[in-house]
C-alpha cells in the first residue's frame, strides 16, 4: 500500500510545513521506497511483545521521577526573548489569530 | 613547544600544564590558530576567541591558586548541538541561525566551569563544531552551513553526525570533543576519522541543554585520541542529572580511568585480556560488509586473541530490524520534538506569510533542510490515527526483541565486536539523492542504539583508499569501564590510534 501525493499533503499539512509540487513528488518517492523495507516488520510476531519506550527498562525498573513543585528558575526574560523573531514590551508577536 | 602542541592528547596536555610547561592561554591561542588555518575543512561553525581566552586565563589563575581539577585549561569543542551561553548553538541548521542560549547545556557545564554544585572539570571551551542539520545524519553533507570534510581525504566525508567533532580531532584541532550519538553519530564519524569514540549507555550523560533528535536514543559523549583520553572527559560528563533530565540514571559517576593500565584479574602483563569474552555476531560479518573492512576487523580481533582474549560466535537474529524499527521510532520522536519551532518563542521566521498557519508552514519549510522535513514527515506519518500500531508500537515491541537479543548474547560473552560501519567514508555527495542509502549503512550502530547500550569506535588499521576503519566494542548496561579497559588494552599494545592524515592533505585544503 504506497503512498499518494494527496498522503504527503495531508502529512506536510499535519506537520505544518510548505512543500511545492517537485518537493513533494521527491519526498513521495522517497518516502515510498523506506518504506518498503519497513514492510520486513510485518512479518515479526510481536503477540504479548511489550513496546518497550525507555531502553533503561530493559535492565532496572523505571520510575517516574517528580522534583518538588517550587520554583527554581531565575526571571530571565529578557535573555529567552533575545533570539525570538518578533517581541514587544516583553512579549510575543504573531499575526492576529482573533478578529 | 607551540609546533608540537596539537599533537598532544588530553592527558599530555594536561600533564603539560601541571607542570606549568605551557599555560592554558598558550595552549588556547595555539589551538585558535591553527583552528583558522584550517577553516577550509568546515570542522567548527562558531568561536568566540575572547571568550575562549578568558576561559584560559581563568584555568591558569586557578592553577595557580594551587587549584587541580582533572581537565584544567585543556582547550576542548563542542557539537553545535549543545547549548552554550558564549557562542550561537545553532545545530546544523538554517532554523536556529544565531540562536543564543541563556544558559550552558549540562554537559558543556559539568567539563568547564560547573554548575548546580558540581564542580567542573576546568577544560576551556575552543568553540562549536559542525554537524548534520539536529544531528540527522551520517555524512555531515546535512548541515546548513556546509560540509564538514574528512582530513584523510578533504574530498570524502568525515562521517555523522559528529562530523565535526571526528575531522577536528583526526586534523589535530583540537585534543577532544564532545559528540551526541542517536543511531551511530559518535562511532561511525570516529571510525571514519580514525578517532576513538564512546556512546554511554543511554542516560548516563544528562540530555539538558542538548539539542533535541530523538528523546530515547540521543546520549552525549566524548571524540578523542585515545580510550584514555576518552576515560577522561567522560568521567567529567557522566552522572545523575535529577532536577533537569527525568531520564539521566541514578547512578554516580565513575573515575574511568582507574584500573585502565591494570590485566584483568587474574590476567598477566603479557596477557592482560586473558578471560574476557569477545562475541562475534554472525550478521555483522557477513556479506553485507566490504572486504577491506572485514580485513582490518578480523586483524583487530586477532590483536585481542593475542591480548588473551576468547572470541566467541553469537547472534543478533534481528540486525536487519534494525533499521525500519530505528528509522520509525526516531522520526517519530523527531517530528514531536521539533514542532517545537513555529518561528514565534525563537529560530527563523519567513518574512513574508498570510496567517499564523501560513507562517508556521513558511517558516518551517524555510527553516528545515530537506532529510530533516523528510523525517518530520515520516513521523507525523508513523503516529498518525490509523497508523500508530502498524508502525510506532510495532517498531517498539521490535525494540524490545532487540534489546533481548542482546541480553541473551551476553550469557555468552563480555563484550560484543564487529565493524562500525559497512565501508569507509564515502565521497561527499555520494548518498545525497538517496537517503535510503544513507539509512541502510546505519546497520551496524543501530541495533546497540535501540536497546541503549554503550559502544566504542576504536581505530583498527586502514581499507580501501587508505581510509580508516573503526572496530566497534558494544557492552552490556553501564559496561562503559569494561569497554574503555579493552580498548586501551588494544591501544597499548596497537598504534592505529596515533597514525594522523600527512600534512599536506591538510594544508592543501587549507
């Protein structure tokens, strides 16, 4: 089951990126041939095979770890703010998104 | 002393400055220089040389306070894809183009001037070095800002994504550097380079302020000369980081060179080796693997036989899978980490866009190179409704067959051998119109990546074209002491590791 042009607009969509159409013909081709040798997975039996997400799982038991809920960060606005694209009086730019 | 300086490794040099026979700023200077005579290799993206220097003269006024932490004044250099306060942090890519950081990544902290009560190891920061685009690679021909090139031979690549790391150790620009590997990026660019490299078992170095690829696989680690050297940056870098990383390890950090000089117990001098177990798996030498490569393998692991190691035959029935399950599992992992750049909080913005939608797309599109879109589609795809448990889930129960194969491979070995990489590096540009091939000569660093283990890249002698080849070590969970023992073993009794490209390679690109 090979992927259409109308997938890898839906995916570029969902993904929010731009692709023009020769853009996009090269990634369906190329798309299309990893994941080909993806279809080799098909064939594992993977009944009762827990996914396994965190690779530490595989050799000690994994514990969410919480720190204690206070504050431990300094006030450095203006230091995240120096490589934004579009900030004024401290905050964000963007274009309007409420009429 | 300034015309042999580049030539030491961390432990000489640091040696060197103890003995007050060259100062940090001397070193850092010299380092600098011959750092710009080379730019033509495309090896580091940013300096800051006052910086630099004011991180030398630092070291030397601690020393000469009486102070001596185990890597002061050493000049060493990061992958962009580590934070760093004084100089951009750009990680190969157009979107983060001039980005600052406020802070230093925990790694980058723990080697210079430490940080949340940790002291640091006192090594001084030389600069930034190139990488593919958020390490997606295995070339360097995926960074924004050019390619890095391989000093053995400046038309072939040094490898990825490390590139820049792995060619400015192998052209003698700096003594060590640090590296992030998430399917191979410090193994094969050191095997490609000629350099020795280590992947800690995954979290044992804090992923704070490292640049994210691919959460469960990305793990930080040393480029150098040697195993020892190696020993030595890693004791820095590694250890728990509770506060920033939820996933860093709760276990303490490790003297890594104690017991390198030493046989094994009950070894002797002449065969210090004797008693470890060496597994061979059957599908990392077969046909799948050049020649040269295979030749210069097998003539390591006969090194190890004569060091009083047993080699064994094991198996890893699921190599192959490999290289879907990675492929699917990091681009998902991808293209969740990276939507964090809309071009709002900071990174590129396209100059001109209709709305917000459009501005996200623009900006992205603009700001991304085309593998790094390419797996931001793939993963959008793979957890996608409908797909999630064909693809995601089925690439992690995968995982997990991997990692077993491994658990049971290790009932009959110490360690496991094989190549790094299926050939040496290719010309730049060979791979660019086929990212697949790209993706399949991965084969022999994935499968250790998936399951988390650690893995070394030690130089074993030369192939095709006199290009070098890396012999990989895998061992087991937080075997990171019993692969660097073996690979300084091998170094003592081996010069592969000391053989630099000729000079004039060099100063021809230069």
């Amino acid at each position: 089951m090979a992927l259409t042009l109308q997938d890898v607009d839906r995916l570029a969509h969902l993904a929010r990126l731009a692709l023009d159409r020769p853009t996009a013909e090269r990634m369906l081709g190329q798309l299309n041939a990893f994941f080909d040798i993806v279809e080799q997975m098909r064939a594992v039996d993977t009944t009762g095979v827990e996914p396994l997400a965190h690779p530490a799982e595989v050799f000690e038991p994994v514990r969410l770890r919480l720190r204690d809920d206070v504050v431990t960060e300094p006030n450095q606005r203006e230091a995240n703010q120096a490589s934004a694209p579009a900030v004024e009086g401290g905050l964000y730019l963007v274009p309007r998104v409420i009429e | 002393m300034s015309t042999e300086l580049h030539h030491m490794g961390v432990a000489e040099l640091a040696a060197a400055l103890e003995q007050r026979r060259v100062s940090s700023v001397e070193a850092t200077q010299a380092l600098l220089q011959r750092v710009r005579a080379h730019e033509a290799l495309g090896a580091f993206l940013a300096l800051n040389e006052e910086a630099s220097l004011a991180q030398a003269r630092a070291a030397d006024e601690r020393r000469a306070r009486g102070e001596h932490t185990p890597l002061l004044g050493v000049p060493i250099a990061h992958k962009d894809v580590f934070v760093t306060r004084d100089w951009p942090t750009t990680a190969g890519s157009r979107m983060l183009a001039g980005y600052r950081s406020p802070f230093d990544a925990t790694v980058v902290a723990r080697l210079g001037h430490g940080a949340d009560g940790h002291p640091g190891a006192g090594a001084v920061t030389l600069g930034k070095l190139n990488c593919d685009e958020f390490a997606m690679g295995s070339g360097n021909d995926n960074s924004a800002y050019g390619p890095a090139r391989n000093p053995w031979d400046p038309t072939r690549v040094p490898g990825g994504s490390s590139g820049g790391s792995a060619a400015a150790m192998a052209a003698r620009l700096v003594p060590a550097a640090t590296g992030t590997d998430t399917g191979g990026s410090i193994r094969q660019p050191a095997a490609f380079c000629g350099v020795t490299g280590i992947k800690p078992t995954y979290g044992r170095c804090s992923r704070y302020g490292m640049v994210a690829y691919a959460s469960s696989l990305d793990q930080a680690g040393p480029i150098a000369r040697s195993a020892w050297d190696c020993a030595l940056l890693l004791s820095a870098m590694a250890g728990p980081d509770p506060d920033r990383d939820s996933t860093s390890l709760d276990r303490p950090a490790e003297d890594y060179t104690r017991g390198l000089d030493e046989p094994l117990p009950g070894a002797s001098a002449a065969r210090p080796l004797q008693g470890l177990r060496i597994g061979l798996p059957v599908e990392f030498l077969g046909d799948g693997c050049s020649a040269d490569v295979l030749a210069a393998v097998r003539s390591a692991l006969a090194e190890f036989e004569r060091l009083g190691a047993t080699l064994v035959d094991v198996h890893l029935p699921r190599t192959q899978l490999a290289i879907p399950a990675y492929y699917i599992i990091a681009p998902a992992e991808a293209s969740s980490n990276l939507s964090r750049y809309d071009g709002v909080r900071y990174g590129h913005r396209a100059a001109e866009y209709t709305d917000l939608l459009d501005m996200y797309r623009r900006s992205r599109s603009e700001g991304f190179g085309a593998e790094v879109q390419r797996r931001i589609l793939i993963g959008t795809y793979v957890l996608s409704h409908g797909y999630y448990d064909a693809y995601y889930l089925k690439a992690q129960q995968i995982r997990r067959l991997i990692a077993q194969d491994f658990l049971q491979a290790f009932e009959q070995c110490d360690l496991i051998a094989g190549p790094v990489a299926p050939t040496v590096a290719w010309a730049i540009g060979d791979k660019a119109d086929d990212p697949l091939a790209a993706y399949l000569a991965d084969i022999y660093t994935l499968p250790a990546s998936l399951a988390g283990l650690p893995g070394m890249s030690v130089p074993a002698g030369f192939g095709a074209d006199g290009l070098p080849v890396g012999l990989q070590l895998i061992g087991p969970h937080l075997a990171e002491a019993r692969l660097l023992h073996a690979a300084h073993q091998f170094q003592r009794a081996t010069d592969w590791h000391t053989r630099a490209p000729a000079g004039d390679t060099l100063s021809r690109q230069a």
